[in-house]
C-alpha cells in the first residue's frame, strides 16, 4: 500500500460523505440528523468488516475511507445543539440511536469479516 492508495480511499470517503450529506440535509432546526446516523452506521459496519483483514487493506480503508467518511466531531456538534436548546429527550435519544445502531452495524461486520477474510 502506498499513500496515494490511503489518499485515493479517503477522497472516495470524503465523496461519499459530501454525497450523504448534500441528499439528505436536515429539514427545520430540531430535524433528525439522518445523514450523519448514516456516514457513521456504514463507517462502524465497514470497520467491523475490516476487523480480520490484511494489515494493508485496514489501513487503507480503515484510516483512509473511514476516516474521511465517519464523523464524531459532527454527533458532537449536533448533540451540543440539542443541549443548548434544552432537547433533553431528543439529544438522549440521538446517541442513544446512534450508539446502537453503530454497535449493530460494528457487530455485523465483524461477523461477516471472519468469513470474508
């Protein structure tokens, strides 16, 4: 694996993630962050998938497509706002959400991984 290689998987991931988020922006102010539940769903299933791969391919898609297709930076912003705005409920609910999502979707690729690889 070369750089070029990590730097082609994380232009792929930064696409994808643009793509997401520009098909499917949050509609009014208390909207659910679909998109955003979505980059880091497939992130955590990806990961999970690369769990029993060779080094080369994890690094690569793991750092590379990974890294530029997950966020954690934007569930922080978005939680924080739902604070700030005193949406309890609904900021409990978004990680709640996206934890359990994330986990499944980890879970599942690390299942499938053991027959992949």
């Amino acid at each position: 694996m070369s750089i070029a290689d990590l730097i082609f998987a994380a232009a792929i991931g930064g696409v994808l993630r643009f793509f997401i988020e520009y098909r499917w922006p949050p509609i009014g102010s208390s909207a659910f962050p679909r998109a955003t539940l979505s980059v880091n769903v497939i992130g955590s299933f990806i990961l999970g998938l690369l769990v029993h791969a060779p080094s080369d391919i994890r690094v690569m898609f793991g750092v590379g497509l990974c890294g530029a297709l997950t966020t954690f930076s934007g569930v922080s912003l978005q939680i924080h706002r739902r604070l700030k705005a005193g949406a309890w409920s609904s900021a409990a609910f978004y990680v709640v959400v996206m934890l359990t999502a994330g986990l499944l979707a980890a879970m599942i690729g690390i299942d499938l991984s053991s027959h992949v690889f």
